[in-house]
C-alpha cells in the first residue's frame, strides 16, 4: 500500500531561483526517509513533469542534497516573474502537486 | 587577524525590523562588523524598473538608526548591501538620504563610501558586441534594443569594492546592488580570513534568523568566523540554529545547493558539514570558494512594458462557475468584435481564483469544486488610458454577459468595493538577467564623504 510523502516530509516548499527559474524543496523527516526516496529514486525529472504537467525538458535538476536530508527539482517558470499573465511573484505558492507524490 | 570575527546581522531585509532585545543581546557580543542585505530580486521586477523601494522607508530609518548609532559610537563598521532593495543609483541615494536624516537627528559624524553598481548602457552594449554576455538559464538572448528600453541597469558586485572603501577608513558603507553575501564577507576577506567560509557563513547571514528555527526575517543573527570554520548563534531565546535549520537554508533559492555561483567564481559545498556545538548553535566546516577562470558579474535590468489597471469581483452562482473558462474566452470573444480592428485579447487576463488563480498553466487539477470564485480582471495596455478603457470594458461585458443556461438575470458579478477598478500604474519586466564578463575593467568604484 501507498503512502503519502507528508508522511516521509516534514517541509514541502517551492520558490523563485531568480526570477526566471522555480525551485522545489522536499525536507525529510529523517536521514532513513531521504535514503528511501533516494535510493529508489522517487523524485525524478518525469515525475516532476508529470506533476507539473510540463515537458521534461523544462525540468533543468534533480538534486540530493544529504547535509539537509533534502531533494530538489528545479523547474523552468512557465513565465519570468512579473512577465504578462504572472499568477505567483515570489513562485512561492506553487508546491501543492508535490503533496500528492507516494512511496 | 584575530581569533575570531563576530558579525551581527540585524534582519533578514532592512526594514523587516527586529526585536531590540536580540540587537541588544549581538552588541554584547561586541561584533566586528553590523551588516544587513537590503534588498532581493524576489518582489518582481516593477521596484527596479521603478525605482522604487519595496521596503517602507520609516521602518528602513528605523532599522538603520540602531545600527548606525551602536556602530558608529563604538568604532564598528555598518555595511549595507543593495541599498534601497533594488540597488540601483535611484535607491541608493533614497537609502543615503535616511543615513544623511539619522546622521543628523543623532548628531553622529563619520566616513561613509556609497557604491553604486549601476552599469552605463554604453558598457553593456560595448561588451554585446564583442560577446561578452551570456544569458543565465532560461534568459532569452539580450539585444541592443532591450538594453536601451531598460530603465535600469545594475550588476551585483562583489567584495571587492566594499573592501576598498573600507580600506580608505569607512566606518559606513551603503552598496548599490551586491551579491547577498559580499556585505557580510568583505571585511573578514580584507583581514585574511577564508573566502569560501566567509562568503557561506554571508550567505546564511543574509537571511538572518530565517535560517534558524523556528525561523523569522525580523530578528537577528550572529556569524562567529574562525580559521576553519564559522558559528552560527541566534540572539533570541526563542530560536536556535539547528544543523537541519542551516543546512536546509543553503537550499533556499537556490536551483544546485552544491554549488552557488557569485560574482568571480561559486562556493563549493561538496564537502561542507554542519554540526551541533550545543546551545543553539551550529558549527559549519568545508565550505570553499573556487574563482572561475573569468570574472564574471550578473546584470539585472528592467523595462517598461505597459499600463494595468484590474477589478476584482466575484461570482456565487454554481451554474456561471461550471462554465467559468467558456464565459471568460467568450467575454474575450465579444470584446473583439465589438472592435475588430482593435484586438486586445492578448492584453486582458482573467485571473480566476478558487480555480487556477495561485497556479495558472501550472495548475493540474482541471475542475474546481469551489461555491464561490474570485475573479481578477487584468487590462495591460500601452497606456494607462487604454488599459482603464479595457478593464472597465471588460468588467461591464462579464457583469451583464448571457451565457449559455444563465438563470441569475440581474448581474453575474460581486464587486466588494466603489469604484471597482484599480489603476496599477507602470507596469515592468525583467529585461536584463545576463552574466558580463567585464574584461578586466573595474566598473565600481566607492564615493566617499565625510558625514
């Protein structure tokens, strides 16, 4: 049986990386949560995408980051911050997709 | 070189304010240096092309005051860096204006150097041609035609200039806009104390308790920098610095938590630690700094793109929100035929929320199950005439609209304020977001005056 990340995350968050990228960060609870996922990859460029539902392409890193038992995906922003039709300056509103990831 | 360098940062942003017990608490420390990082690219791109601060200037002179006041009387240098929250001239001399005020009220006298990071539109055009920029990541290519229509032009500097104007004797020193943690690692750099830490332990400073936990932009931090490494200490006893506090905010921000270029070259974090030294505190080893083979500065610029004007309303009728986004394309629809060679369609926006208004073309989940929706309507025109034109346009055509299966005859709109339509102003966008490599010139250079 699935279980939801919120089980494994203790922080899920999304922000700017200067005004023409969005970052994700997932924070795990514990160094045992970061090797699960590490280790069977959960967190990966066409999970993200399909999340997001954006080309692979346009998701530019995956990265483990073991010193913050964190992972983190970098998105191309489908808009520069306060381009026309901007919904979200600060990028920081737009993690949500990720709550629905499973392990 | 001493044992160690204490360096006291007040606040996450000046003019994000921080409880005068927590300062009062770092002056007992007796820091060798008060800094602070007064601005960020985050609020968007309207404050730079603006220029404009997007912090509040009462709260800004607030900020400053306890920091000149403790830092002039006992002899400890202030650092400022993006001055005015964008950095360009414009909010450089806002921000020196504040100093100039306090200066006054507080009879304090000192050096100051003031940096401006401006970059002329000649320099950048010169460096165009003879391909010396390169677009960051995701950054369209830069053209002459966009650098010129750039109100304004900055590069982030780094240490280099702060230490100059503090070598020439500046007890104060304001930059224009500058890599977050130059302002903090310049003077330990000066004395001879590890690049790599000096310039990590300023990336967290930067942020100031943001980076503890539990973690706040409006209260203080101390960085002790060592030989081998650098302390991290809260000034509350509300909150600590925690090896997961401080370790997860070297990702913040940022797209590869290893590596985070800067002006000259990266810190390199493959090999950083975090450990727990009790108290609250955390101890942070292995960071190094690693020049690039060219000294490279990033650019950020801005340009005008137009006028807003905007009405926010909402709809309660279940009937209008199961067909929201066919009403919005056929509103759209209508208002290009009620002027058909005047086509506008591109510059008005339905920002739906309780549908997809936080995430837009993002957002996965297709239906909403909202009851209620809000509505933001968005004219963006060349003029400000024109955008209130299209905005009032195209609020009256929704208000009245008949769409398919309408049963509430009498409006399809709730405006909760008279007048319902806003003008927005001048609106911006990032124009330059570039790396110039500067060939060699020293294109910043510090203004120094006797206050």
């Amino acid at each position: 049986m699935k279980r939801s990340i919120l089980e494994a995350a203790k922080v899920i968050r999304s922000k700017n990386a200067g005004p023409f990228e969005l970052t994700f960060d997932i924070i795990f609870k514990d160094r045992e949560y970061f090797e699960l996922f590490k280790s069977q990859n959960i967190v990966n460029p066409e999970l993200i995408a399909k999340l997001y539902k954006i080309d692979v392409s346009d998701v530019l890193g995956i990265v483990w980051f073991a010193p913050a038992n964190a992972v983190k995906a970098t998105i191309k922003r489908p808009l520069a911050s306060g381009a026309p039709g901007e919904t979200d300056i600060y990028g920081a509103q737009q993690h949500a997709p990720l709550l629905e990831i499973e392990f | 070189m001493t044992d160690e360098f204490r360096v006291l940062s007040p606040t996450a942003i000046l003019g994000y304010g921080f409880p005068e017990s927590s300062f009062r608490k770092g002056m007992e420390r007796k820091p060798h240096l008060i800094a602070v990082d007064a601005g960020s690219t985050d609020p968007g791109p309207y404050y730079l092309g603006a220029g404009k601060a997007f912090t509040n200037r009462a709260f800004v002179k607030r900020d400053l005051r306890y920091m000149l006041r403790e830092g002039v009387k006992n002899n400890i240098p202030v650092v400022v860096g993006t001055a005015g929250g964008s950095g360009a001239s414009v909010h450089l001399e806002w921000c020196r204006q504040i100093v100039l005020e306090i200066a006054a009220e507080e009879k304090l006298s000192f050096k100051m150097g003031v940096i401006p990071a401006d970059v002329s539109k000649e320099t950048v055009k010169k460096a165009l041609g003879e391909g010396r920029i390169t677009p960051l990541a995701c950054v369209p290519e830069l053209t002459e035609s966009l650098v010129d229509e750039t109100t304004y032009l900055v590069a982030q500097i780094g240490p280099e200039p702060i230490i100059e104007a503090l070598k020439a004797g500046c007890n104060v020193v304001l930059a224009g806009r500058c890599y977050d943690p130059a302002c903090f690692a310049a003077l330990p750099i000066m004395l001879g104390y590890d690049e790599g830490l000096a310039l990590h332990m300023g990336k967290i400073l930067e942020c100031a308790a943001i980076a503890a936990t539990p973690g706040s932009g409006a209260d203080c931090a101390l960085g002790i920098l060592k030989k081998d490494s650098f302390i991290l200490e809260a000034l509350s006893p509300k909150r600590k610095f925690t090896c997961e506090s401080a370790a997860a905010h070297t990702l913040y921000e940022k797209s590869d938590p290893y590596h985070l270029p800067g002006p000259g070259g990266a810190i390199n974090l493959e090999n950083c630690s975090f450990t727990d030294i009790g108290d609250g505190r955390v101890e942070v080893r292995g960071s190094r700094f690693e020049p690039t083979p060219r000294y490279l500065i990033k650019l950020e610029g801005a340009r005008s793109i137009g006028y807003r004007s905007i009405s926010i309303a909402g709809t309660r009728d279940p009937i209008m929100i199961g067909s929201i986004d066919q009403i919005l394309a056929e509103v759209k629809a209508h208002i290009k035929e009620m002027s058909p060679e005047d086509d506008r369609s591109e510059q008005l926006f339905f920002h739906v929320y309780g549908k997809n208004g936080v995430m837009g073309q993002l957002e996965p989940l297709a239906t909403t199950s909202s009851h209620e929706l809000c509505i933001v309507i968005e004219a963006l025109c060349p003029s400000q005439d024109e955008a209130d034109t299209l905005c009032s346009v195209a609020r009256s055509t929704l208000l009245h609209y008949g769409y398919a299966g309408r049963i509430s005859t009498a409006g399809n709109l709730a405006f909760p304020f008279s007048p319902s339509d806003i003008k927005m102003g001048n609106v911006y966008e990032f124009s330059v977001y570039h790396l110039m490599d500067p060939a060699g010139e020293e294109l910043f250079k510090p203004i120094i005056e006797d206050i």
